[in-house]
C-alpha cells in the first residue's frame, strides 16, 4: 500500500492545485484582452489538477479510524477523479484538437463528464445517511426534480437562450445544459448528506464539495458568453475549481481522521429549496418579453411542472407530519420495550371507566424473583424475559382486557366487571409460569398478582396501591399465584410500614444483640463452634422473629449496614474468647452474610478491616452464605475468593435446596457444607432424606469438605448421622441459640490462670 504523504508533501500538492487555479484564472482573463496564438498551453495543467485530486482522494480512503461507508465514499471519489482526468483530456482534444480553436463539445467529452457526476451522486447516495425508506427517497426524487428544472431553467434563461451563433458553433445547448443541471444536482445532494451527517464523513468536507459543485457549474454555465473568443473556454477555470474542491476536500477529511463529527441539532428543518424554486421560475416567467412566445411557452411549462413537484412534496411531508404526530402519540402512551401501555395510558383508561361508573377490575402482575433472572443471565435475557412475559399476558386476554406495563417487571391489567375472572386469572399465573427459551436461554418464570374492584371515589392511584398491597400478599403466600385485595391487608400493610420504620432505627438504639448456637462434634457432643445470630428486642413487640425483619431490611435496604455490625459482634466475641479461654476456645464462629452484602464491592476489603480492628484470628471465623445469595450476587465468586484469600473459611448453607447445588462447589471456594435440616428432620428424613444425607458425606470426603448436619432434634437422628460418616452437628437436641454468657455457663469452658 503507497504511504500517505507527510504534511510538508500534502501542503506542497496544495500549493500546485491552489497554483493552477491561478494560472488558468490568470489566463481565461488575459485572453479577454489578448488573442492567444497557442491556446493549448492553458489546457495543459488542468489535467494534472484532477490526477493531484485524485491522489488526496486515495490518501483520504486510507486514513486510518475511518469506518467502511466513509473509506467506500473517497474510494469512489478517486475513480470519478480518474474519469475526470479522461473528460478534461478529451475536452482538450475538442478545444484545440481541429485546425482552428473550437468551443465544440463532443459526445467523449459529455460522457466523461456525465460518469464523473454519475459516480459522485453514487457515492453519495451510498453513504450511512442515505440508508433510509422508501418516502426519504420519494423526497429525495422530487428534489432532484425540482433542482434540475429550476437550474436548466436558469441556465436557458441566462445563459443559452440567445446564444444561437454558440449553439451553431458548438452543435447544441444540450451539452452544456445537461452537464451543468447534473452539477446543480451534486451540489444538492451535498448539501444534504452534509446536514444529515453520514458516519465519519467529514461535513466540512461536505460543505467544500457542494460549494465547488456550485460554483464550477456557475462558471461551466458561461461558455456562450466567450463566442466570440473560441480560443478560451469557461472549461479551463470550471474545471480546476471543481478539481480544487476535490483536493481541498479530501484534505479536511485527512485531518478530520477518525474524529466523530458533531451531531446536529435535531430539529426539523423547513426546506425553502422548493418555494424558492417556484418563486425563481415565477419571476423568469414574469421577466419573459411578450412576443417570445415559444420562451414563455417553455417557462410556462417549467413553472407549472415545478409547481406540481411541490404540491406532491407538501402533500407527502403533511402525510409525513400526521405520521409522525401519530407516533409521538403513541410512543406517549406505550412501552417501547414491549409494545403495551404505560402508566399514563393506564390512568386515561381507568380514569374514563371511573368517570362512566364502570364495572370494572385492576390486577397488579408482578414476576417473582425477577431480580435474580437480570443478576444471573445478564438484563438482555431479562428484558426478553418482560418482552415474552407482555406477549403472553396479551395473548391471554386478548380484546378482553387492557394490559399496560408500569415499569421493571410490574404489569397493570383492566379487566372487565363481567365473565369468569378466577378462570382468567389462573390462566393468566399459568401462561407466565410456562418455560420460555429466550435466545437459546431456557427460563421460566412465576407471577404474583394482586386484584381489586374498582368502587365510588376511586382513582387510577388508589386502584394501583390497593392491586399492589394485594400483590405482596400473594408474593407472601409463597408468589406464583393471585391474590383478591381485603381491608386487612392495609392493616398489615401499615403494620409493616411501622416495623420497617422502627427498623430503621433499631441499630441506633441498641435494639439488636447476638445469641450463639453451638456446633458439635460426634459423638460425644463436644462444642465446636457456634453460629452467631441476630436477635432484635422490639422495645414494644418484643422479640421480633429473624423470619420476620430480615426480609424487611433487606427490602428497606439497612441489611448491609445490620450485616457489618453482626461481623464486627461476632469478630469481637471471637477475639474475646480466644485470649480468655486460649485453645479451649470455640474453634469456629459462624457468621451469616446477605446476597445484598456479597455484591457490595468493597465487602472484602470491609470484611479485612473489621478483623484487623477487632484482633479476631481470621481461621477461627466461617463465613456462612446461601447458595441462593450466592447465584443473585454477580461479584459472590471473586468476594468468596478474596475472603479466603484473607484466612477466613467459607460455609454453603442450606445445602441441597437450591438449583445448581453441585455446580457451585466448582466455582466458590468452600470449606464447610452445612446440610439443610429438612433432609435431617424433615418429612422425608427417613425416607430420601436419608439417602441424600448419605450420598452428601461421601462426596464431601472426596473433595475434602467438612459437612455439619443442621436441625438435629433427637438423640436418634444425632446417632444415625454418626453412623453415616458424619462427625459435626447442629440443632435444639445440642443446644438452642444462646447469649455468649450462657453458652460459657452450658458448656463449661474454664478461663485461662490471669
């Protein structure tokens, strides 16, 4: 690939395109007083300025940074230089090739200059901005059609019109004509890419090339007024001009690189282009002497046929605006994600129904665990998931119902005073929790969904709230069902507002403390650790269940705060007991941590510091996770990670009852597996309980796991899990949670001799 020219070699090109644009100005005006006796030495540096043009056009196309469309457009533009190089040389065989100088035009040359034109509009129509419908381009005809008889209209006026002696010389007006409303029509198309902008096309480059357009077709326009001077020709400062444009051009572009060009405003723009052709056309008409009849017939015609070209472009751009208003209108009033209504669309339709004294029904749908579908496989799945999620709910309902999408993962439906509702409603639940294969991703999916009556005094808001309390009822329930709204549940909804409140502000008043429970070992029931456990003392509802208000801070968003202060409890208490009772100290103290705290990206680092503060042996603490807190938790892998990393164990709890249970030990670092109680003390305990208890100790030997049994409640099941491998325990037959003080009383640990 040739290099591109450094900046001294590319300044210097531009001098000598700038230098013939001179000389060849220079001498077009020179002949106007002297008769020049060897007119082809004006003609011979016209062709070298196409072939420079050319070389900044293939210097531009590689300019590094720029994306295809745009390499493509200056590509183009060297082969157009290329066929200008041919045009100009056959325009000098026409000029001074014959006995005599001539301003004869032959069809070479016209078709040179034809294929130049032709290549540059190809190109331009090419670009990334021109992608556009097939109304753009029905603009775009109508346009042309309008530039190029406005343009043929003025050049016929001023230009050819009585300049027979010229159209004799030359063999005709066409030539001319046809060469110089193509380069009006360029210049329009330049003008047009340069506003609508095209990938890294750079404007100003756009804007050089249309005003070059224009001003060498101005100047091509001239020839019948130097008949008289058939050694000159309009050619020799049109031609170097429009190749300068190229040049210059093509330079900006270098310079520009890959810069992105700024973006225009986006407001629309009123184009004056077609009335100020009809006025230009109307005034030439008016301008016309009255015994030309045959000129005022032509104008005439022109006038009427761009007067037509614009009524059909007025009627399409106001077809166009009722189009777009109707849009605007709807994108207003839909979800661009799923096609369905919005919440205003939602409050006009109920709003109305409530004006008109309807029967009518507001279900609330809400997908449940949503959240961990987005955390897992990523928010594309997630937004596919409420695309198909919003197609079934339609499908179901049909003319039926109106559905709307509120925002996440909240659906709103109105649904009509009659027919069997439960039957839709199950229908509605069913259809949801059907399997969907999302982009080669199987999911599926449950709803929750609250409903409520419509009744006097009502509006859109209060039908919302009361669907929505109905809502979480359901999700309370267990979700994946529906759930009728009752006045109760504003009671347990306003009770839940005022725990979530107090909840607020129990850590500041010192209303949570820590109890232990012990870990054992078997089977002679030794302690060997224990869990710490949060406790709150409500200081009017007293003992608050951790089933109860953990839900809630994790809702509220206090849990990392809470989970902080259990860690640095539990650090402390750990600490203590290591320089009060030495090697008869607990060996483990098992801490909880929330799916919340585990995508906090500083936890590790927070975790780091609360055992650095404390003095805590981070080998005497177990980090206790779910595997459910785990999958939610996009960063729970590197955090696990790097607590290790700091000395401390890792712990899975409740082993066995989530989805991808085996699959975890591959990719989190564990230490201890800590076996859900249902498989210990469950219904199923004797049954396939048994035989997952005895399956789980032998794959934990294998990968050097230790396995603790949870929900020990008898001497029996503590016996017959000893008999099955296991050597650690945990459950109310051991012990039940206990503050740090009972648990030294219970277990009789003797301080060390001060």
């Amino acid at each position: 690939m040739p290099a591109q020219p450094t900046g001294r070699t590319g300044a210097l090109l531009l001098f000598c395109t700038s230098a013939i644009v001179l000389f060849c100005g220079a001498w077009l005006a020179v002949g106007f007083v002297h008769v020049w006796a060897h007119p082809v030495v004006g003609w011979l540096p016209v062709p070298v300025g196409a072939v420079l043009a050319g070389q900044a056009c293939l210097a531009a196309s590689r300019a590094p940074g720029l994306d295809a469309g745009t390499r493509r457009f200056w590509r183009h533009l060297t082969l157009a230089c290329a066929l200008f190089t041919a045009a100009i040389l056959a325009n000098i065989a026409d000029a001074v090739g014959g006995p005599e100088p001539s301003q004869r035009i032959g069809a070479v040359t016209i078709a040179g200059y034809v294929s130049v034109l032709a290549v540059v509009l190809f190109a331009l129509l090419r670009l990334p901005s021109w992608q556009r419908s097939r109304a753009d381009w029905i603009r775009f005809g109508l346009d042309a059609g309008i530039v190029l008889l406005t343009v043929g209209a003025l050049v016929w006026h001023f230009s050819l019109r009585n300049h027979q002696q010229w159209i004799a010389q030359t063999g005709g007006a066409a030539a001319m004509l046809v060469i110089t409303v193509v380069a009006g029509l360029s210049m329009a198309t330049f003008v047009k890419v340069a506003f609508a902008g095209a990938g890294r096309l750079d404007r100003r480059a756009t804007y050089i090339l249309a005003t070059g357009s224009a001003v060498s077709g101005c100047f091509g326009s001239l020839s019948p007024l130097l008949v008289d001077r058939p050694y000159l020709s309009s050619s020799l400062i049109a031609v170097p001009l429009a190749a300068a444009s190229v040049h210059l051009a093509a330079v900006s572009q270098q310079r520009a690189g890959a810069r992105e060009p700024r973006p225009r405003p986006s407001r629309r723009r009123i184009s004056v282009v077609p009335y100020l052709a009809v006025a230009v056309t109307d005034t030439l008409l008016l301008a016309t002497q009255p015994g030309d009849t045959a000129q005022t017939r032509i104008m005439e015609v022109i006038a009427v046929a761009l007067t037509a070209l614009v009524v059909i472009r007025q009627i399409i751009v106001l077809r166009d605006n009722h189009r777009l208003q109707d849009r605007l209108a709807h994108q207003a009033n839909h979800d661009s994600l799923t096609g369905a209504g919005n919440r205003a669309l939602f409050d006009e339709r109920a709003g109305q129904l409530l004006a008109e004294g309807a029967t009518f029904h507001v279900a609330l749908l809400d997908l449940d665990d949503f959240k961990a579908v987005n955390d897992r496989l990523g928010h594309r799945v997630g937004d596919l998931l409420i695309r198909e999620t919003s197609h079934r709910l339609a499908a179901v309902l049909g003319a039926g119902g109106r559905l709307t999408r509120l925002g996440g993962d909240e659906f709103a439906i109105i649904l009509p005073g009659t027919g069997d509702l439960p039957a839709l409603l199950d229908r509605l639940v069913g259809m949801v929790g059907q399997p969907a294969d999302l982009d080669g991703t199987a999911v599926v999916a449950a709803a929750s969904v609250g409903i409520t009556t419509a009744r006097d005094g009502d509006d859109p808001a209060e039908l919302l709230r009361r669907a929505d309390v109905a809502m979480y009822a359901a999700k309370a329930g267990g979700g994946d069902r529906w759930q009728w709204f009752d006045p109760g549940m504003d009671r347990a909804a306003d009770d839940a507002a005022r725990l979530a409140a107090d909840l607020r502000q129990a850590l500041g008043n010192g209303e949570f403390f820590l109890v232990y429970q012990p870990i054992v070992s078997l089977p002679d029931g030794v302690p060997a650790g224990a869990e710490a456990l949060l406790r709150w003392r409500h200081p009017e509802r007293g003992l608050v269940p951790p089933d109860v208000f953990i839900p809630v801070a994790e809702r509220i968003g206090v849990i990392n705060e809470i989970g902080a202060w259990v860690l640095e409890q539990a650090c402390r208490q750990s600490a203590g007991w290591s320089r009060r009772y030495g090697p008869a100290a607990p060996g483990r103290i098992s801490v909880n941590v929330s799916a919340r705290q585990l995508a906090d990206p500083g936890f590790a680092d927070a975790v780091a510091a609360t055992v650095r503060e404390t003095g805590a042996d981070p080998a005497r603490l177990l980090i206790e996770v779910t595997e459910t807190a785990v999958l939610n938790a996009e960063t729970a892998a590197d955090q696990l990670h790097r607590l290790r990393a700091l000395g401390l164990r890792i712990a899975l709890d409740d082993f066995g009852t989530g989805h991808s249970s085996l699959s975890l030990l591959l990719t989190v670092p564990v230490d201890v597996l800590k076996v859900d109680k249902s498989f210990v003390s469950g219904d199923t305990a004797d049954g396939p309980g048994a035989i997952i208890v005895r399956n789980i100790i032998g794959f934990t030997t294998d990968f050097g796991i230790e396995a603790v049994a949870e929900g020990v409640e008898t001497a029996d099941q503590a016996a017959r899990l000893h008999r099955a491998g296991y050597t650690l325990a945990q459950g109310y037959h051991f012990g039940r949670p206990m503050t740090a003080e009972a648990f030294e009383a219970e277990f009789g640990t003797v301080p060390l001799a001060s």
